[in-house]
C-alpha cells in the first residue's frame, strides 16, 4: 500500500499535520460548517471508513480513525504495565553462573540505587526454572500459567532503561525519555490513528480502584500534544467514568427533557454564527456524551460472559478477581475498538509491588499469583476470539533488578537489564530475543531500549516512528527522537521481519 | 592590640568573610573578640540628647514591629555554593559532555560573541550573580533580547484577549514560527510597553478600548450571505460578495485580519469562576491562605474540605487553588488546564464530550445550578416568564427572545410534571424544574464562550 503522503496537497498538508486547528482545516479546505456536519454524518453512518479521503495521514486533532503509513498488523495495544521493576532473573532470564556463584563476592562494581548492597554479594533466585512448551523457552516457577502459553511469548532479555530511578525510569518506558510531561506512548498512538470507536476514548486506563501507582496519573500524560489524546480512567469498580452519572438521582427523563432544550437553544444561538464550527462541534458533544454513558454501562457490565471465560481470567478466585476484571474488561474494550488500554498491577502499600528491596522469595510469591492466572487468560481468550493477531500484548515493568543481595534477602534497582514479554500483533510467537551477561547484570547481546521498542511497536501499527511528529515549541517532536536515541525498529522481534536501517 | 598588626586586623574585619585570606581568618579568629565594643561600653560614650534620640528611635522601631504581619514560610531558590562546571553536550546527551563553557546569553540574540558573554557583577550579591545579569540581559530595551521580550510578552497579552497571538505560535518568533499578521501592531504595542515602564494594566486598558476589540463575534447571516441550514442537514455555504462582510469573508475565511471577534471558549478557571458567580456564591475576597485539593478514591480531583480556612473558601476564584504537579482540580483539566509543571504557551480550547458529562453530572454544577435556581426564585417569585427572564440574565447577560421563553416555559412545565409523579409536593416540582432549566443554561453554548 502506497503511503497517503504522496498524494497529499501540500496546502492541506500544513493544515493537518498538528499547526493548524481543525477548524483551520475545515475552512481551508472551502467545506466550511456544512463540511463538517457531512463528516460527522458519514461518520455516524460508517461510511467514512479508515483509509478513505486521500487527504489523511498519520495525527490529527481529532479522534476520527485515520490511516498510518503503511498497512499494519495491528490494531491496538494492551499495555500490563508492571511498576516496581520485576526481577528479571527470578523470572525470565535463568543465571546458572548466579546460583552457582550465590553468596560470593561478586568481581564486577555494579551500579546501586540505594543502600544495602555494599557487600557486592552475589544472590542466587529461589526459584526454579523449567523450558516451557514447545519453543523450550524458560519461566519461572511463579508464573505457571504465563509459562504454560509460552509459545504465544515473544520475550525481550535485552531491555535497558536510561535512568534507576522509578519515576525517571517509568517516564522512560512510556515517553521514551526520562523527563518529566511528553506524551505517553498511548497518547501518541491515538494522537496517530485516532480511535476506532467513538463512542468510548481513544486511550483507556484501567487501575487499580484501590489507587494509583507511582507516578499517579503522569502515566497517562498527553503531554504537549492536545488533551483529548490523554488516557481516560476507568474504573473497574463502581460507576465507570467520572461524571457518567448524574451526581443526584433524578426522576427518568428529566436529563432527556435537558438535552433536548439544550439542544434546542444551542441550534437557535449556533444561528447567529454560520462561520463557527466549534459550536455544532459542541452540540455533538452532547449527542456523543449520552451515547458514552451507554457504551460505558456495557464495557462494565461483566454478566454477558460465561462461567468459563470469568473462571479463564480468574474471576472465580478473590486473588485473582482484581487483576482479571481489568483484563477482562481490556479484551471488551480491544473487542469495541479501543486504541490503547494500559492496565495497571494490583496495588500494596507505595505502589510498586515489584519493588523487591529486601524479602524477595515473600514478596514475588505475593505478588505473581495475582496476576499470572489472569495474564494467561487474557491471551488465550485473544487468541479463541481471533482478535491477538491484530492486538499488541505487552508485559512489562520499567527496569530490572540487580544480581547482588540488598539487605541479604532482596534486590536493587537495575538499569542495565530487564525483560519484557510481548505478544500478539505480528509479534514472533515463541521468541526469546537478546541476552543479559552471566548474571544478569547487564544486557549484552542484541541490546533494546525504550525508543528501540517503541520504534518497533509503532511499526507493528502501521507507523513510520521517523515521519509521525507534532509540531511543538518550534521542532518536530517525535516520540522516538531517532536522531539523538538512534531508535530503530527491531526487526528480530516480528514474524514478517523487516530490515530498518 | 600591638601597633605593629593593628592595621592588618582591621583590614581583616573590613573584609567580608568569605573574602579573607589564610592570614586574615586567623586574624579574626583570634582577635574579633579584643575589639569588640559592647552596647554598654557604647552608652557610656553617648552624651544625654544622643541616648534620647536612641530610645525614641528603639520605641519608633517597637511600634513598627507590631505591625508586622507574619506570612509563614516561602519557598524561594538561591544558589548553595559556586556555580557547577558546564559543558557542551555532544548531540544533546548529558552522557557525553563536550568542552566547558562559561555562562552566556543566545547567541543568536547578541550582536557579537563578545555580546553573548553574560557579564556578571557579583558585588554585594552573595550569589553566583547569573540570574541577575539574565534579567538585566532580557530586559535590556537596547539589545535585541529586550526587544524580543517585549514583542513576546505584548503578543502573549494580546493572546489572552484575543484567542490568538499578532504573532500566532507565541513560543516560537523564529523562521519556524509564523510571521505576525500585524507586524506593525506589534512594533507599536512593544514600543508603548517599553515606553510604559513594562507595566502591563495600561497596556490591557489600552488594547480593551480599541475598536478592533469592541466589535461583535457574530455574523449576521444577512451580512454574509450564507445560508447554514441546521445541524441535521447542513446547506453549503454561499457568500454574498456585494456584502462588506461577505467579501471579509471571502478574502480572510481565517479572520485572521479580526474583521470581527473571534468567538473564545472560556478559559478552564473562567468557567468555575462563572459558575460560581451565576449561583451567587463566588467567595470574592483577595489574598490568603490557598485552597488544598485532594484526589478521591474514585479518581475525581476535588477541593478538601477538611483543610478550609473559612467556610466559604471553596467558593473562591480558581486562582486561589492550590496545584501540585500533575494534580489539578478534575472540573478545571477537563477544560484544558495544563499541568502546572510543563511550559504551556498556549492552552487547548478543545470540546470534547468528557466536557460535556462535566457540564451535565458533576456535583458541583449540580449544587450550584440549584443555588442559581433559588436566586432566580428570590428575586422573581412564581412568575415563569420572569424566572426564564431573570434566569437569562444572570447567567448569559441577556434577555432571552420570545422562541426562548417559550421553549424554555414548555421545559418547565415537562420537568415540573416529572417531578410531582415522582411523588414530591406541588412547590418543590416547580423548583426543582427550575433548577434543571438553571443547570441546562449553565450547559449551553453561549455560557461556555465569549461572544
């Protein structure tokens, strides 16, 4: 498929590329208000598919559905994000040389974050390791379920963050840099493609309802780019939005009489200015608001689903009903056309479950049943409905854990080496890429970083990371910003490999 | 002392103390104390009308320190020792540091290398003295960087009045920036800010009696020419071009020239603001102690009540909220406030339908909608045609045309129904019915914008 560009009157092009508002597009392109309504009602009607006018590209500011560079296989992404930094070495990526070296001196200086590991001594992992499936690829003994669909796991050894820190580290996972307030990757994603569904957001949050994780609602940052991009919350718990509900109970049909007379005197006033299509925009609002409400209601509601796919996620089980709505919850919205959902772990006290410092063996035993069962079922109900060849999987924290012991029983933040899991979305099933040094420290082979990832997972949908920009405070922002993260797509990692320079 | 190092001494304790030599701290060290005159040793000295003075001078001082009032504490930045060593980093990586370099201005801004030295005068300072020297420097009328200023900070001025900037990217005056639209404007402005003394105030009444800013945003549709159908079946446009507003339209469909205001929606503040202000409530006392906000367990960001200094605070003006980084009051980020923690030089004005589940369910429009509805009833009775009236008036500064009231009294009948089959008496009804017509005008369009 040809990419749209070339095609592209210049003039439009500069209108629709991020500068111009959308307002400016629609009066340059002499539709003027009727134009709009005509979009709006195509739109309604399905008619104006994705792919269609030759005047679309990548971004825009609005959340109508649009085309990428190229034909991608994916669609949209589901990101379990796994904050605290999961330790790679009791995990996915077994050391023989660790255990066989536990409770030695360790030769090499490795880089601490907090006090504890002075004693440079090397910790060997609890936990056993088996290969799994038929790729042989080897998990852990807590994450039994993960490791029974290893062969849907692409598995990355080789990831390396910019920074130890968690705020710095997880920014650098979902932006690409360590600093604070760029965009997140979902924001970008939706900021590129729109959404398929107008009828729920574009990038959906699911987190805990018992709180937020590190980090808070910076995780879902829009940044610089518009604020419709931003992840909207919602909750698994109680209503499903802010503000679906009327804040009081109020007789049925009082709220339609509202929005008709609403509607009634915003068409009278619209009247006074024929030139301004904010305000039909705004009257749609409306319609599309009480059509949410309805669409939300649904997403929540779990009861459609059989006693089999609620025992699959773990629905049945009070350790795992937490983390398995939200994933079940992830495949309706992936089902309805949701662009972008990040998921959050079940939260403990400070956020981070996988922030093992001191009492490692207790402290993953806590956590990984909690959301093992439900991860596996999530994939497996994807991959039963047709829809994981077209949906990115994506498991992962923002950095590592180090080799060495940290009060004697736990571990420090490791910047040089995690591992990541993927799945789905054209993702080579049954993959293990790249590899850390002998105990884990530091990766070694066939290194990946953040913006090497993103690079790749933007590619998987349909997206060029070299020519999808916005244009902010004078430079053409990237969320990859090739030319100083010399970011490039992982060919390695896809079932259809390409060779990107 | 001995003759021979009175000098020396005094040298020393005339010097500032981290500026002494090896010699002169040890001076000091030893010796500050020999010298040192005591208050009562100076009393003796003094004669009778000197001790007078001193103690009607020490009453005066009494008497002003009574009247100091306490702010508590202010966080402020200053510099903790010298200035750390700065380096050119290679493609922009801190990881890869290049050759050192000294402090200096852009040189793009500068008429010479020499120019983009920043010359620093630490005299007196007790700091590194650099941020000084670049506020000297960026507002220094003579160089090119005070001039860029002043252009910058009039076009951000005339921004916030008018939606958009003389210069339309505020941040960016460069050649990737777009060039102003009245470049002679601009020069104009900057040249009276500067004359002005940089005061902004004159500057605002200046620009808010101009006639450009005094004109109407709305079109007549007759003016134009245009015939715009309705939202259902929309009518392509047609300009008349033998209309002087037709022809406006026809060679700047952009209104970039401001042929006619531009139709602004408010400002995320100015919409709470103006909800509070329509209800009756709005707290309008200046100064104080901030408003806390917390997050809920559901995830709305709202105002803490348990933390109040008056009952009322949470009615105040928005600017009165206290921010922490990311979070901001949820009513006031669905509208586009920024974070507090980036640079934002221009806000979204988006209308996204998260604004509108806002307008129509968030509580604190509820409340306010039915506070509204009682000042309506106060000032007008059961008279629907005066409560619609009354209504419109406070909330969108207009008497509403004959359709509206009628509209608007077929609503109040409907709801008013509504409510007593639900089983409420007779006179609540009629309230309630009220204030849901109050909550739909706090829902309209033209609440929402400045015409």
């Amino acid at each position: 498929m040809s990419s749209p560009l070339a095609n592209l009157n210049p003039a439009l092009a500069t209108q629709w590329t991020g500068t111009g508002s959308r307002r400016d597009f629609l009066q340059a392109s002499t539709l003027g208000v009727g134009g709009l309504a005509l979009a709006h009602l195509l739109q309604t009607d399905g008619l104006l598919a994705a792919g269609g006018g030759d005047q679309q590209q990548p971004g825009g500011t609005d959340l109508r559905p649009r085309p990428g560079h190229f034909k991608p296989p994916a669609k949209s992404v589901i990101m379990l994000f796994q904050t605290g930094g999961p330790s790679q070495m009791d995990l996915f990526d077994p050391k023989p040389e660790l255990q066989k070296r536990s409770g030695q001196q360790h030769l090499e200086e490795v880089e601490s974050f907090q006090p504890g590991s002075q004693d440079n001594t090397l910790l060997g992992s609890p936990f056993k390791f088996k290969r799994r499936g038929e790729c042989g690829m080897e998990i852990s003994e807590l994450l039994p379920n993960m490791a029974s669909i290893a062969d849907e796991w692409c598995m990355v050894r080789s990831m390396f963050s910019d920074n130890n820190n968690h705020p710095q580290a997880t920014r650098c996972l979902n932006t690409g840099k360590i600093f604070p307030h760029r965009p997140s990757l979902g924001a970008w994603i939706s900021y590129a493609l729109g959404t398929e569904n107008q009828n729920l957001p574009a990038y959906v949050v699911l987190r805990d309802p018992d709180g937020y994780a590190n980090g808070g609602t910076t995780l879902w940052d829009n940044g610089w780019l518009p604020a419709q991009f931003r992840g909207t919350e919602i909750q698994s718990r109680g209503a499903a939005m802010l503000n679906l509900h009327p804040a009081q109970d109020t007789p049925p049909g009082i709220q339609r009489n509202n929005l008709e007379l609403l509607a009634q005197l915003n068409e009278q006033r619209r009247q006074r200015y024929p030139l301004e299509s904010d305000l039909l925009a705004r009257i749609r609002n409306y319609e599309l608001a009480a059509r949410m409400q309805q669409s939300a209601e649904r997403l929540l509601d779990l009861s459609g689903e059989t006693a089999a796919i609620r025992k699959l996620y773990g629905l049945d089980d009070p350790v795992t009903e937490n983390y398995g709505t939200r994933c079940l919850m992830a495949r309706r919205m992936v089902e309805l056309g949701v662009r972008f959902v990040q998921l959050l772990v079940p939260i403990k006290a400070g956020g981070m479950p996988w922030d093992q410092h001191n009492n490692l063996k207790g402290g993953l035993k806590a956590i990984c049943p909690l959301i093992d069962k439900p991860t596996a079922g999530l994939i497996q109900d994807l991959k039963q409905r047709g829809l994981l060849d077209s949906t990115i999987v994506m498991w992962t924290g923002e950095f590592g854990r180090l080799p060495i012991s940290q009060h004697g029983n736990g571990r420090d933040h490791n910047r040089h080496a995690f591992s990541l899991l993927l799945a789905g979305g054209g993702f080579k099933p049954g993959h293990v890429h790249g590899a850390t040094d002998e105990f884990g420290y530091r990766s070694v082979e066939s290194r990946v970083s953040c913006p090497d990832l993103h690079a790749t997972l933007l590619h998987q949908l349909g997206l060029d990371h070299t020519r999808l920009y916005f244009q902010h405070a004078g430079r053409e922002e990237r969320l990859t910003d090739p030319e100083v993260t010399g970011a490039w797509v992982v060919g390695e990692l896809l079932q259809n490999e390409v060779s990107v320079g | 002392m001995p003759e021979p190092i009175r000098d020396d001494v005094k040298a020393a304790l005339d010097t500032a103390h981290d500026r002494r030599n090896q010699v002169q701290i040890y001076l000091v060290e030893k010796l500050s104390r020999a010298v040192a005159v005591s208050d009562d040793e100076v009393a003796i000295g003094l004669s009778d009308a000197n001790l007078a003075t001193i103690v009607s001078l020490e009453g005066r001082i009494a008497k002003f320190n009574q009247q100091r009032r306490s702010w508590g504490k202010i966080q402020a930045l200053f510099d903790v020792g010298p200035p750390p060593a700065t380096f050119l980093l290679k493609r922009g990586q801190y990881q890869t540091p290049g050759p050192q370099v000294a402090a200096g201005f852009l040189r793009v801004l500068c008429e010479s290398d020499e120019a983009a030295l920043a010359k620093i005068d630490r005299t007196g300072m007790g700091s590194s003295g650099r941020r000084t020297a670049l506020a000297r420097w960026l507002t220094d009328p003579e160089t090119p960087a005070g001039a860029l200023v002043a252009r910058v900070m009039v076009n951000r001025i005339w921004q916030h009045l008018f939606g958009t900037g003389l210069v339309p990217s505020p941040e960016n005056f460069g050649n990737g920036g777009e060039p102003p639209t009245h470049p002679e404007l601009l020069e104009w402005l900057s040249h009276r800010f500067v004359k002005g003394g940089w005061r902004i105030k004159p500057l605002v009444k200046l620009i808010m009696t101009s006639g450009v800013y005094q004109q109407t945003s709305q079109v007549r549709i007759a003016d134009v020419g245009v015939s715009i159908g309705n939202a259902a079946t929309p009518a392509t446009a047609r300009f008349n071009p033998q209309s002087k507003l037709g022809v406006a339209r026809l060679t700047d469909p952009e209104n970039k020239l401001l042929w006619r205001m531009r139709l602004r929606r408010l400002e995320a503040e100015v919409v709470r603001d103006s909800i509070l202000a329509t209800s009756g409530k709005l707290d309008t006392r200046a100064g104080g102690p901030p408003v806390l906000v917390t997050t809920r367990a559901d995830g709305k960001v709202v105002i803490d009540e348990s933390k109040l200094p008056t009952l009322t605070s949470k009615w105040r003006r928005s600017v009165y909220l206290l921010y922490r980084r990311a979070y901001n009051l949820s009513m006031l980020s669905v509208f586009d406030q920024p974070l507090i923690s980036t640079s934002c030089a221009q806000r979204d004005t988006s209308a996204v339908p998260l604004q509108s589940l806002t307008m129509l369910n968030d509580e604190f429009v509820a409340e306010h909608a039915g506070y509204f509805a009682r000042r309506v009833q106060k000032r007008t009775g059961d008279d629907t045609t005066g409560q619609i009236t009354a209504a419109f008036r406070i909330a969108l500064a207009r008497t509403p045309d004959n359709d509206e009231v009628a509209l608007c009294a077929a609503a109040l009948a409907r709801q008013a129904e509504l409510y007593r089959a639900s089983g409420v008496s007779n006179e609540k009804a009629r309230h309630q019915a009220l204030a849901e017509l109050c909550h739909t005008l706090l829902n309209t369009s033209e609440f929402l914008y400045a015409e």
